[in-house]
C-alpha cells in the first residue's frame, strides 16, 4: 500500500468516526430534548390538575389565582394587580 493510499484511509476512517460521533451526540441529544418535553408536560397536567380541583366560585377565585401567581413568579419580572383582584404578568 502507498503511503498515499494509507493516508486515505486514515482520512477515511477518521471521517467515519467523526460522522458516527456526531450521530451518538445528536442521539444523545434528541433523547435530552424528550424526556425534557416530557416533563413538561407532566408539570402541565399538575398544573391543570391543581387548577381543576382549586374552589373558584365566581367572586371568589383567590385559591385559582394564587395557584397562577406562583406558577408564573419563576417566569415573570414583575406581577401587577388592579383593585378588581385581576392581575397582569407581562
């Protein structure tokens, strides 16, 4: 074998292991990106879960309220509220 032909396969081979490196860190990657999706959505059927069994008769949604308020602090700067008990989380 040439030393040309040797420096081809090494070349050959080094771009196989590279191609299938990328493949496992896109895999790997993929897999993060579902099971973080997934939990996602296991934290909106809490929240949904929470929102259905909270008491909101119609005056009175203090408890639904609170429950969104400490939903949205993480996510928010600021939560401004009006004198009618409404609130805005911009």
């Amino acid at each position: 074998m040439s030393p040309v032909d040797s420096f081809y396969l090494v070349l050959a081979i080094g771009l196989a292991l590279n191609i299938s490196f990328i493949i496992v860190l896109k895999g790997l990657w993929l897999r993060r990106k579902a099971k973080a999706a997934q939990q996602e959505l296991v934290m909106n059927i809490e929240l949904l879960q929470q929102l259905c069994e909270a008491s909101a008769v119609s005056g009175d949604e203090q408890e639904v309220r609170d429950i969104l308020i400490n939903t949205l602090e993480p996510c928010v700067n600021e939560i401004t509220f009006d004198g009618l008990g409404s609130f805005v989380a911009p």
